[in-house]
C-alpha cells in the first residue's frame, strides 16, 4: 500500500489522512474495506454527509438506472426532469406534512455555497450587513461563510479579513445559569454595544464542528422570537443536524420554530454526492435573475438520489422513531463510558441530540488516544470541538443494531485501554 | 409540461431556463433531449463543463463500474483508490509530459473553491494581501473569489465589500496600440499608485464569461515574466479554459509559461460532475493541516471519470490536433456570419481560441435575437460579455464535423433572420 | 441673535446647537456668556477638553507671549523649542514620577487620531489584525477607530463596514455577579470562539460617551493581567478620562496598572486647543520613518499650552486631592438626587468616578427633561450613554465649590421641576 | 542645541527632522530661525499650510484681540459669535461671488478628517460604497482616507486592507497621447470591469504630495462631466491646492466647473492653526445629527484667523494676480533649472500650476542633495512624487520679489553645486 506516493503528490493541507493513515477502497452501509481488504465500521460517516450509509443500495439502483438511460448529468440551472421529480418528492415528502411554504435555490453543490447564499440574499432583502453567529459555529470557508466560522483555524493568516459577521456566546457558553441570549438580547437593543444591528442570525441547533453542543428547545424558542421581533432573519444551518440526524428531518422541528431560511447539504443526496439547497420563505425570495450562480448547481444525479432517499426513509415517522430509538442507545452507551471515566479520575460527560452525540473528555490528547485505539481496533470515530476534546458519534443513521453495538463496544474498549494506561 | 411548477418552487434567481424554457430529460454527446422528446444540439455543453460530450460512453462506463462494484463515493479526504488512480493518471498523462511538478489540492468540488483556496494560499506564502486581477476576469462568486470576478451583477448590494483584488485592463482593454502591461508594470513599481503590492496575479488567458477575449502569446509571456521579477505567485484560471478547450491540455501551453498555480474545475471530471483542482509549484505548498476544507473534497466518482477521460484523450497529441482542427472550421464560419453582418450593417467580428470561439455582434440585443432564433431552430447557444453581445460556442470538443456543421448551419439561419427582420 | 443664518449655512450634522441654540461668544472659567450677555454654568467644559476651565489665565498668559514673539505656531513635525519644552515638563512632570518610560508620537491633533495611529502600530508589531473593544465605547469616527467604537449611530449606512475589532461585554455589562473578563478570557483561549487572537484591547477605563462606567479596579487588574499573559497589546484610551478628570492624571493609576500604549488629548493643551498623543513603550516604538503623518501634528501653540498646564496643576499631589474632594461632592449630592428620583417612583442611581460623574435616569426623555429644565436656568449639562440616559457631569476640575454648588443646585431644581410635572 | 532628547523621547516616526535636522524657534513671513539664532528662508511653508507666511501680522493682531478678550476658544459645536463671522465671511468674500451655494460642515480640524466626513457623506447619499481615486493621489491616513491615498508607505503593514476605494490612472499617467479618462469612462460604462459604480470620485487638481502634477483644464473639465451624466458625486479635495496656492482660491476655478462637495484645510485658518472645512451642495447635506463628530470641530480660534485671512487678502483679485505673477517667477526660474540640468546630462523638467511648482528631476537620490545643498544654505525645501524625485516649491503666497529671488537663487546654487559635483 503506497501511501507515500500520496504524502508525495497531495498537498499538505489533507487532515482526515493523518488519522487514518491507509488507502481505502470499498464502502456499503456503515462498513469501509481498505486496498488490502481491512474491514471498518465507519462512525464518521462522511461528517454527516452518509445518513443513509455508505452506497446506500435503494439510491444506487435509482442512481444506476439514471446513469444507464443517459438522464441529464449537468444541468446548468436549466429546467430537468431529474429536478422537478426532487422538487415535486421534497415538497410532498417533507415540506408540505411539516407546513413549510419555502422556495428552493440550488447554489452550487457544497454547503458554503448555500451559507453565502443565504447571507448574500439576507443582506439585499434587509439592507443590513452584519451577520450574528455563535462562539463554536461552523458555516464553511469560502470568504463569506468564514467569517461566520468560529474556528480560527481556518480564520488565521488569511491576509484579508473574513468580515460581515460578529459573534456572540452559544447556548452555555458562559456557564450554568446564564442564558446568554439575555446577553444577545441587551447587545442589540443597545445602541452603543457595538453589535451592529443584524440582517440575520444564523445557527446550528447541534453544532458538529463545534463540538456537538445541542441547544436547548427553551433557547432555540427565545432566539427564534428574538430575531421574529426585530426583523432579523433566522437562518437555521441544517448542513450537519439535518436530515435526520437528530430524530427529526430538520433539527428546527423539535422546537417547533419556522426559520426564515434553511441550508442543507451533506446528506441532501443521500449518496455522499455533492450537492446543497438553501430554502428561503417564499416572500424573501428577492434575487434577479443570475445574481448568484456556479457551474454545477445542476448537478441532476445528486437530485436523483435525494429524491429517492426521501421517498425511501420519509415517507411515514418510522425512521425518524429509529433514528431516536438508536440515539438514546448511543447515549446510554456515552453516558456509561463517561461514568467510566469520571470514576478513573478523567471528567467527562456526554452530549448530543438524536444520532448526533459527543463524548467530552478531558482534552484533546485524550480523545486522540481513545479514537487512534478505535481505529487500531476497526472502527473510524473522530473528534471535534475547539480543542478536539469531544468523540463525535455520526454514524450512518441506518445502521443495524448489531453494528452499532459492535462499534459501541470498540469504543469502550479503546476507553478502558486508555484509562488502564494512564 | 409542466413550467409553472418549476416557476413556483424555484427561486427568482435561476438564469438558464430563462432562455431555454422547457424541461430536458436525457443528453448524449453533442445532444440534449426534452421530456417532449425535442432533440438540440448543444453549443453550450455546461457553459465548458462538457469539453467530452454528455454522458460520455467511455467514461460512463467506467462510472458504471466503479458504482457497480462499490467503490468509495465519498471519501472526505481519505486516501482512496479512486483517488490514487486519478492522480497518477494526471502526473503520467499530463504533468510529466508537460515538465510540470505540481502539488495537488483538492479544495472542494467547485471552481470558486479552488480560487478562494489559491488566493489564499497565495497570501499566506507572500504575507501580502492584495490580488491582481483583470478587466473582465470571472473567477467565481463566493466571496474572496469575487473580488477577483469583474461583473457588476454579483458585485451588486452585496453589504459588504468584496475585499483584497485590484483590477487592471486585460490585454486589449485600452484599444489598439496600447500594451495595457505598460500600465501595470508602472503602476506596480510606482509606489504611489494605489496599487498595492501583490501576492499574486489571478488571470483567465480566454476570458469565457468576461466575452472570449484571448490574450496574445506576448501579452502572456510579459505577464509571467513581470511576476517572475517581482515574485508575484501567477496563478492561471484555467477552470472554462482548460481540459483542452484552447487545442491544448492547458491554456497556458501556448505562451510556453509554467504558472506558480493553476486551477481546473468544470470539464476536468469529464462526465460533468462536480470537482475542481489546485496545482501549485511544489515549493508552494505552504498549508498548515486542515486549513482549507470542505465536505465534499473526496467526491470519488469525480476522480474516476477524470482519470479515465485523461486516459481515454490525453495520451497522444491526437485529441489536440482535433481540437485545433474543429476550432479553425467554426473561426472561419464565425468569420464568414461576421462578413455577413458587416456587410448589412452591423458591426461585427469573430473572436477567440481553439474551440472557445465568440461572434462579437453590435450589443446585447441582436445577440439575443440570434440565440433565440437558434434556440427555436434546436440549438442550444448562449451569449457572454459584459453586455451579452458575444455569441459564445462551446460546443463539446468531441462534437462530430457533421454536428458542428449542422450547428453552425443554424446559427448562420439565425443570423440570416435576424438580419432579414431589421 | 440670529440663529437661522446658522441653520442656513450649517449642516444638518450639528448637534450641541441643537440643545443648546444659542449664540456663544465668550468664556472664562466654568462660565459661558451668549452674544447676548445671558451667562451660564458650564458643566459640559467641552466634553473633557476643559479640564482647566475656559481661557485659563495662566494658559492664557502663556500663550500671547508665545504668539507675541512669534514662536512657531506650525511646525509639521519639526524639532522646535515649543516642542521641546512640552516633551520635558511631560518628562519631569508626570512620567518619571510615576515610573513611566514611554517614548511619544504626536499623531495629529484629534483623538481619533492617536487612537489610528495606536491601533496601527499594534497591528504592525504583533502582524495580528484584531483589536479587542468594549460594548459602549468610543474611540473615535475616522475609518480605523471607528471599528472600535460601538456607538451605532456612527456606524449606520457607513458603506464599508468598519472592521479590525471585535466587541466584548464591558465591566458590569451582563449584570451583577458576572465578571464580564471570564467571557474575555475563555474566548479568548477558545480557538472556536470567532474571537480572533487580537493585536491589543483598547479600553476607556471610565467610558464618557458610553455612559459613564467606571470600571472597577479588579476588573481592570485582571484585564492588564490577561493582555500580558497572552502577549496582546493594552491601550488605555485616556482622551476624556485622562488630565486628572478621575482623580488621578491617567485614569490607570487608580489600579497601578502601566498600559502599553495610552492616548491622550482633550484637555491635553490644557487650554481646548486641538491636540493629541501617543504614548507607547519604549521597545514598541517600531515605526518607520513617516508612515503615519499628519499636517497639524506640530501644532505648537498647543504644546505651549500644555507645558504649562502641567507646571500649573501637577508639580505636587494639591490638585489630585482636590478634584477627589470635589468629586465627593458631585457624588454625594448626585447620590441625593437619584435617592429623589427613586422615591417619586423614578428609579436612578449615580455612578462614576473622580469629576466624571453621572445620574443614571429612567431614560433618556426624562435625562433630556432635567437637562434641558437645567440650561433654562442657566446651566450648560448633557447626557450620554447609549440612550442618552445619564446626566453627565463634567464640569471644569479647577470650579470653584461656590460654583459647583450653584451648579449643582440648579440640577436639583431641574430634577424637582421634572418629578413635579409627572 | 540637544537633538539627541528628542531622539530619545519622539518616535521614530518623525521624518521632517531627520531631513532638518535642526531646532526652529521662531517664524515670521517667509522666514524661520532657530533656537540658535540661524535664519532659514521657508519654501515649504508648513507643507502648504501657510500661505499668508509664519504668524502673519494682521492674522494675529486678530487672534490676539479675541483671546484677550476671552472669545470662546473651545465651542464643540456650538453656534458662536467667532463661528458666524467666519461663515459670514466665507460666503460674502468667497462663495458668493464665485456663484458657489454650498452648505458647511466643520468636520474636525484635520484634513484627513474633512476626506472621511465626505465620502462618508457621499457613501450615504448614494446607496453605492465605491470611491474612485488616482493613482498618486493623497488624501489622509485615517483608514477611510487612506483607501483613497496611493502611496504604499502608508498602506503597508496596515493589518487590515484600507477598502472602499478604487484607483485610475490621473491625468498623463499613461504617457503623452493617451487621456487616461477613456480608460475611466470605458470601465465605469463596462459592467464587467471591475470597477464597482462609484459613489464618488475624489481628486487633487494639483497633486502635492504627489508630485505637483496639475490635471490639464480639458482633462478636468471632461472628469466633470464623466461624474454629472453618471450621478457621481465629485469631490474636490483641495487640502493642499486651495486657498489661494494655484493662483485662484480654489483650484477648481481654473476649469470652471462646480464640484458637489470640496474639502478644504492647511491654509484654511491661514495661521497654521488646525482647521478643516466640508462644504457640499446644498442638497446633498443628508446627515443626521451627529452622524460624524469630534472634539475639536469648533476650534474657533482657527475660525477668528480664517476670517481675517479673507477679509484680508480675497475681497478684491489683486492677491489672486500677485500669485499668479509670482507663480510665473517661479516657473521661468525652474524652466532654467531644468534646462540647466538637461544640458549637463541629467534629465528634468518643470510643472505644476501658481505657485505650487515642481523641478522634476532625474530620481530622488538627485532631488534630496538639492535640497539638502539648499538646507546648508539657508533655504528649507523638500522633495514630494513617488519616488521624491520632485523638488516643491510651496513658499507662502505673501513672499516679497526680493525673499523669493534669493531663495530661488539659493535653490539655483544648489542645483550648480550637485551638477558640478557629479
């Protein structure tokens, strides 16, 4: 296996490569075969983007079958066949049940794409330009997204600065018993706090990147009637949580708020294909004609398999009621290996909301050791969060039982080898 | 069919279905087909995206394949198989052959990425933050790539600025007899010009939405000697000009220049599928892990029909003649409909290089007429320029001489009409 | 008195006429006399510039026999014996006594610019861009100061948006028992935070403009100490705080804290003649020659002024004590009227500290009440803060008690007036 | 005489005393002295802030009246009677009889500060956030003012890029035979050129620090016209060129055009006192209330000499055709300068427009031994142009036949030396 011909040819930016250091070949469901045929369950699951697993075979049968009557690939934007089925599945499969109007753009086929986007077109509607984000948010790196992106990672040496937006604390960010929307909430009603009055908010209700910190349904109400009072529009960032990930499709729907605008991505296809959407409130739909625009926003295979994925799974709330089933599964499992810990003198905790759940440990070191063990022993599981201290659980939502279990057990094997070796 | 669905689900911002409003379903090579069943020939192919034809048999193949067997889909930035394949295939195919030692990043399956990610690699290496771009240059839409795209549209009540690009003329802009890099080369070196130093030039060598403007070999040469002396990285879009729409692999193959960078993106999958590239001068790879990134980086399918396209046209100089070849029949035609026109009083000229090839007509409006005549005729055709008054081919390079000849059989119909009518 | 030949040939920008529409034509001391001869109290004293009362004498004196023997009055930045004088009292005077070794820039005549050319160099020398600011604080309206200044009323329909800092809550901010620098530090260590690692916190260590909040000493303890772990620059912004206003001559000594750079200007000249410094330690010092300049950055006849200010009031610790002891005095009686306020169901309270003193109000209908009861009787007072709901006293430092309780009567009227009407 | 205290004590940002390194005392009409008693002749007069010479008689005969009489010397922005006489002045000396109808801002009493108060203004007027600058301009170092200003000294190392502006080439930028306004007029008409629609254009008819290049009559005749059919504002930044400098109050009477908003400064108070002016049309003062302020902007001791300096020397033309006949003193002098240096190999040529003339010579090192030579010699004068290769004659306006001779005779002395030298 020649990984140096990579480290050779690849930039040096690659990261996932550094934590897993082999050349895979094959995938199907929540199972990844290297080139020398080494089996993995698969935890991480395209960061969100596999809800459905690895070459889902419902998706690929339809996709196949596209691919083989030559249906439109690239689309430009024109009017295809394959989107209208997308448009026409999407709005009687998920729209219409959960009494959402929206109109739909296709920006271009990655999340950062339908983040500027959506700002773009919230700045033009409002006239303002501030863009309120949250302490751990994560929205993308193209230059407009990044300036919504906590992480100074990607923020650093950027020669230029990433500007529009201004941050302020997620939900317990300041601690037990501050509700940091007091603070949100005194900032733009005083004029002189320096918050420039926002043309939106925009949010994720579980952040992924920021270390899977879940809003709670109280502080997701109040934001929402926050922003609804002032005329600021809330976009919910639905790339990570959505589509399931959190028991619901839309991660909004469990506080039963209606955001102005919506983007999703990662797991739209439902086949790992690129492709993203930012959903607007039919009345904020201001644009003129080509004011926005990229080569593959008619990426048509990926609207096949989106459209098959949300006849396949969305159709009734049998999945979604497996999706949480399977969740409070993960969290007992965390909230025990947490118990663990926190009995060998490492505080820890778990966190989380559906299938989307974190084990936070004490530091970043830590959780490398825990996650380099997993991998040693088959299962791909990463972390995240600021200083990497969180074991980030984003399994394929349709995995079996017995997989999950087996990858649980991985899990809590790599934590006690790392407790007994300390 | 069904338009009006389309017109209530799908933002005010669509462009395409504009001019061509009907529904496709199927495409093939040089073709497009609607749900009616209408059959075009297809000169817009992608806006470049589709330099092999839609859905390319031998490419299809080997898609087919490769999903068949499951291979990885979405790979983040895993080392895949696919992966490796598609890059040995490039360094064999193309960068040996070409005496280019390149290090390759894959920044996300879009253009703009590739742009933001060069710019921004471009001002971390030089510390400085200025980009030089030109009158005219289109380099995508998010927000660091925009301030390097010259059109007004995009840049329009964005609320904030689109920072870190200063533009000078392309070559041409100030008429004849003026080298405009007479212009540059004074105002880098006069440090009261307002020009700030630069970390790099950005720039198209044909310019495809800035209206087919082709710079001259000269002209090219200057440029890469003027960065060369003052250690300005020079980063070439090659994004609509590459993938051998000029008659060479590489726009810049013709200047005999070797840029520090260059980015490729839309025909570079071949099939039409999202995916976009950065090469960079070894030397250059100056990122920090995980600095750029972007969900969908690892699109594997991509890599697979890339690879195979660059097999299947790019491993002798056959393709390339063909190219030079089919561009010479459609400048004559083009010259031919310029006379034509001249002759009954409208200014006009041809313009262009390889198979990337504008009809320069008096302004916006008489272009219109001749693509919608065009259109009516079943070609697909469409316009660029800063007023829309080029008629732009960018049929696919695999296009037959049969096809190309229909095709340009209508235009000259078109053209025919519309001087007729007035 | 013709005040519509104003309203003519003046902008709509004006705003002190607007409270005050009357025709001044002289000053002395802590009073005003209108071209009518109606004299007043002053207790605005210029907005902190006269700290030493109008047309002091001793300034004044000092001042025609500089213009007498025609000392340079407009010097650019040439060496000049006005200069040198100045440079030396503030040596003797008040650096060395207080242990302080800056090195000084004469940046232009006005706040904001010490506060650009401060912010610039902190930029140069730690090659970060960010500068850490706080909620209500005002730090000038030229482009680059302005970005930390967080009145909104500047910042509105600005076109560009001004950026380079970032707001954190101030002192007291979120409310009793929050230390706002738990927020700051964790932020600041958070590498997910969006709060990007900043050149230097610029900070008014009593905000005049915002309201008149006094930070407390631990709290500006703290803040001195988290800048030094961390390597960022401290730059107490001293314009209106500074000159003894607070009972110290820098408002930093109360909390034996030694920023790295302190602005000053305001009552600097001593004598309201226009004019401004930087001071920065000495091994910051990392200009080069000329680039920050200024026209008036050599005007001498404020230097005069200066010099001799410092001789007046600073050689001994006497006029320390006794703007303290006058201080009380404000206090105690302002201490009273909110106790009045509270009881007729109005809730107020007084905060400050030395001459810099405020009554906070119910808001700013009711503060625009008493003040404007105030200047019908003779006294000149104004509010600040962020909805202009503090009364604001800051009456010359050098005021006679007699004065002072005259002036302080009259508010007290004001305020009885205002609670009578309600 | 102790330079080395103000080594130790000022910034190394100081740049005039490095090129005189010398301490000035004293300063009367054309002439300065130092502490140690050596008389200078001044032909750089404060960099064009004292046009009426150093301590002008009757200018302070009439400062020292009013702060005898204890006149306000600090106003904020109160009306004052000072303030009234100084508005009455202006518009019965100067606006009125030049049919000009503008409205008065007094922005603070920097130069710099006037630029940002303008295209602030000119930003909000116009929804557009563009202003269009030339190449060598120079308008301030304030970061909103510095987006207009070439010189990259100012520029560099900045930390955050000065935005919001756009350069063109002035005029004779690009060579003999080409009107750089073609190129303007052809980018502001091209939606595609980059050069985002302008809410202003600001412009040096004369460029000081420049070079002393003079915009020829036609070229500003037709840049006024560019900006009325486009609905630019045009604004004027007569900082350095007005008052008097070019042989017409402003500078744009030459041209005969009426700019929407001018800015004003340097020789404005005409004692060197600071001082600056807005005047824009009368219906383009949208402010609102403090929307722009500082300290300083009711200076009026500035304002009591700026009326005298009208009432002085603009009630009739004979001060106008003083200069302008001095102005061509100066001229023949430099034409047989340059002559002087053509003949003995050393390329030169004289410019500029009154009495603000250049000796263009072959690059700096050249330029400063001149004026060094001069310095030794008893003549203060100083280089501006981007690489300083500009030898600037900016004596007062006021200087006698005989002070003016024998400077230009030093000058020419000068001049002989260095060519004899080399």
């Amino acid at each position: 296996m020649d990984t140096q011909y990579f480290e050779r040819m690849e930039s040096e930016v690659r990261t996932y490569s550094r934590s897993f250091p082999t050349i895979f070949d094959r995938a199907s469901g929540a199972h990844l075969w290297t080139v020398d045929g080494k089996q993995y369950i698969d935890f991480l699951a395209g960061a969100g983007t596999l809800n459905y697993g690895h070459n889902n075979p419902a998706l690929k049968k339809a996709l196949m079958a596209y691919i083989e009557r030559d249906g439109i690939t690239h689309g430009l934007d024109f009017w295809t066949h394959g989107k209208q089925d997308f448009y026409q599945t999407l709005e009687d499969v998920i729209l219409k049940p959960r009494g959402l109007d929206y109109k739909i753009q296709l920006p271009g086929p990655t999340g950062t794409n339908a983040v500027e986007a959506a700002i773009r077109l919230a700045r033009r509607i409002t006239g303002r330009s501030n863009i309120l984000t949250f302490t751990n948010g994560f929205h993308g790196v193209t230059m407009g997204a990044l300036a919504t992106t906590g992480n100074a990672k990607f923020r650093d040496a950027l020669g230029v600065p990433a500007m529009g937006a201004q941050f302020m604390p997620y939900d317990g960010y300041l601690g037990e018993g501050v509700d940091t929307l007091d603070y949100v909430e005194k900032a733009l009603d005083d004029g002189s706090s320096g918050l420039d009055n926002p043309a939106a908010v925009i949010v994720e209700l579980v952040q992924g990147e920021g270390g899977i910190n879940a809003a709670s349904i109280e502080w997701t109400q109040r934001l929402a009637e926050i922003c609804k009072q002032r005329d600021i529009l809330l976009i919910v960032d639905d790339i990570q949580a959505g589509c399931g990930r959190t028991g619901k499709f839309f991660s909004f729907e469990h506080a039963g708020i209606k955001p102005d605008m919506v983007t999703n991505s990662k797991s739209l296809s439902g086949y790992g294909l690129p492709f993203a959407m930012l959903m607007m409130r039919r009345d904020l739909d201001k644009w003129s004609p080509g004011q926005y625009n990229g080569t593959f926003r008619g990426h048509t295979l990926a609207m096949v398999t989106a459209a098959e994925a949300l006849r396949q799974y969305w159709q009734d709330d049998h999945f979604e009621q497996e999706v949480q089933r399977k969740g409070e599964i993960i969290r007992d499992r965390f909230a025990d290996l947490a118990a663990m810990l926190n009995d060998s003198g490492h505080p820890a905790s778990e966190r989380g909301r559906g299938m989307m759940r974190g084990l936070v440990v004490e530091n970043g070191d830590l959780a490398d050791e825990i996650t380099e063990g997993a991998f040693e022993r088959g299962l791909v599981i990463e972390t995240s969060g600021q200083g990497g201290e969180v074991v980030k659980c984003l399994c394929p939502l349709t995995i079996s039982d017995q997989e999950l279990i087996q990858g649980l057990d991985i899990l809590e094997e790599s934590v006690r080898a790392v407790i007994d070796k300390r």
